[in-house]
C-alpha cells in the first residue's frame, strides 16, 4: 500500500507543480501559491515512504540508523502538520473570495500569500521539532541475525516516547491533536460552511462552478474524516492506554493479566490510521485541479487585457470570481472578476 501510495503521490504532485511552473508564467494568485506550498510538502513526504515501506516489510527491521529514524518521524509529521496548515488556508482564501469578494481582490496580494506560506512552514517545522527528541531506535533484545523466526533481534523505529518520556510526550500529543488538528478543523468547517451556504444563494453560478466546489469541500471533508481526525484520536488513545499499563505494570500477576491491559485494539487502530494518513497526499491533487482551471480561463480571456465576457470562460471559472453575498447577488461574475 505505501508503494502505491508514493507512487501515485509522486506522479500527482510532480504534475501538479509542472502545471503550475510551467503554465502560469505571470503572478500566481493567493490560492497557487497555498496549492504549490501543500505539493512541496506531500512531495517530501513520499519520498520518505519508500524507505519506510522497506522497513515494514517482514521482518521489520530498521537498518538505517538512528539519525534517519528520527528524520523520518519528524518528516512524516512536519508534511501531516504542513498538509492540515495548506488545507485550512486554501479554504479561507475560497472563503475570503467568494464571500468578500471586493476586499480579497483590491487588498489581498501574493505577497500575502506568500507571508502566510512562509508562517505556516515555520509553524509545521516547529510543531514537528519536538519528534526529533522523542523518536528513538528500540534496539534487538535478543541474540542472532533478524529474521521472521527470529524478531527480537529486529530493530525497531518508534515514533512515539519511551516510557520516561511518554508524560511528556501526552502534553505533546495533546497539543499536536488540538493546534495541528482541532484548530485547523473548526477552521476549514466555517469555511466551508459559509462556502455552502454562498454557493445555494449564487444566482450567477453555472452548474460547473458549483461542481467545482462540490468537488473541493468534499476532498477537504474525505481528507479530514479518513485519515487525520482518526490518526490524531488514536494517536492520543494510544498514549493514555500506555500510561494506565506502565500505572498498572507492578500490580500484574501473570502474563495474561499484563496482555489483557496492553489494549491492542487501540494500538492496532492507531496503526491501520498511520497507514490511511498517505492517501491524503494522493487526494490533494484533486485540490490542484479545482485551481487550475479558473487560472487558465483567466490567462485565456485575460491575457491580453480584456474582459471576460463569454460564456466559456464564464463556466470555466471557478467561484472566486462570483460573489453570493446580498449586496452583490445581482451582478454578473465578469463584474467581479480580478
């Protein structure tokens, strides 16, 4: 699964920047610049699943050493940390568009979006730091070569804290589940929310350009619901059930009383969410291509400073250029255009 999913990750997102480098040779607009930030990002990331593929295959060993260990830990929450702050911001700047229009296109520039890029680059990075300390190697507790047979003597790349570090490492995951997934969440659901609500009482929008929306606050909600959302909550489940076995680790009187308290379902559910967390950067390319299209019609129709004016272009557009607001809701898209 992680070798397909780098696969299509570094084919959708090789094409999504291409589009953007080689297409859009002008400024590119607030909305480019958030969707190329969200393509670096998935692309580092992928190309740590290679690796991390080898790694999990039978019989899970590491043989990279403890410096590419945590690397690969901090790279893997940086992008998910990166992913969640590029999301939220492509969907206020949708938010900002269709429902101020007038404000987005006389105050709003790329050199705004390019500030807040920048920001969220510092803010993933710092966010992610701290898993460069608590990622560590759990080195073979057995004699002999690893093998299938033979798993203690595999060495193993954890993610999360050792047990002297793992109060710790609950404060971190707590704030990591609140500012890198609750904050950004309820974000991107006003946006949306607000986008929903514009696109109904739209009476300039063409059937396409409410697919459009469709197609990108759906991608927004299937990103949330199948991977970040899960992975953050059994994240911080996984944690607390560690702290209740180490609180209950010296009263064990047999080994079954031990593994009964071990509460594999969440440890298991915790691993199937890290799996399903790389099918977003397969997903956000459908995000790229509900961008795209509204800069072609504008290079098309605009290009030589004319207005757009056809119904071509129009239905081409996406609905930044249309305003639903009641102040507005009776003029035409091309009035609004930037």
């Amino acid at each position: 699964m992680l070798v397909v999913e780098f696969l299509v990750a570094l084919a959708g997102n090789s094409l999504a920047l291409y589009r953007f480098c080689s297409r859009e040779q002008h400024l590119w607009p607030p909305a480019m610049i958030f969707s190329a930030q969200l393509a670096v990002s998935d692309l580092l990331y992928a190309l740590t699943l290679p690796p991390l593929a080898a790694y999990i295959y039978p019989p899970k060993h590491w043989r990279y050493g403890e410096a590419a260990c945590r690397l690969e830990r901090f790279l893997f929450t940086c992008n998910l940390l990166g992913s969640v702050i590029f999301i939220t911001c492509i969907s206020l700047n949708r938010y900002m568009g269709i429902v101020h229009p007038f404000f987005t296109h006389s105050q709003l520039r790329p050199k705004h979006a390019w500030a807040v890029s920048a920001a969220g680059w510092v803010l993933a990075v710092l966010l992610a730091a701290p898993t460069l300390s608590f990622s560590h190697l759990s080195e073979s507790q057995r004699p002999g070569q690893c093998s299938v047979a033979n798993l203690g003597a595999c060495t193993k790349c954890l993610g999360t804290a050792g047990d002297s570090q793992l109060e710790a490492y609950r404060v971190y995951s707590l704030a990591l589940a609140t500012l890198g997934c609750g904050l950004p969440l309820l974000l991107t659901l006003a946006a949306y929310g607000a986008l929903g609500r514009a696109v109904q009482h739209s009476h300039g929008m063409t059937a396409a350009n409410k697919l459009q929306v469709t197609v990108l606050v759906a991608s927004g909600v299937a990103l949330y619901a199948s991977s970040y959302v899960p992975y953050y909550i059994t994240a911080v489940l996984n944690v607390y059930a560690r702290l209740r076995w180490l609180a209950l680790c010296p009263g064990f009187t047999s080994e079954a009383a031990a593994k009964k308290a071990l509460a594999q379902r969440t440890y298991l559910a915790h691993q199937v969410t890290r799996g399903l967390v790389p099918l977003a950067i397969c997903i956000h390319p459908l995000l790229y291509m509900a961008v795209v299209p509204s800069l072609d019609c504008c290079h098309q129709c605009c290009g030589q400073g004319q207005t757009p004016k056809s119904t071509t272009c129009s239905s081409q557009a996406l609905p930044l250029n249309v305003t639903a607001t009641p102040q507005t809701s009776g003029l035409q898209s091309h009035e609004l255009s930037p």
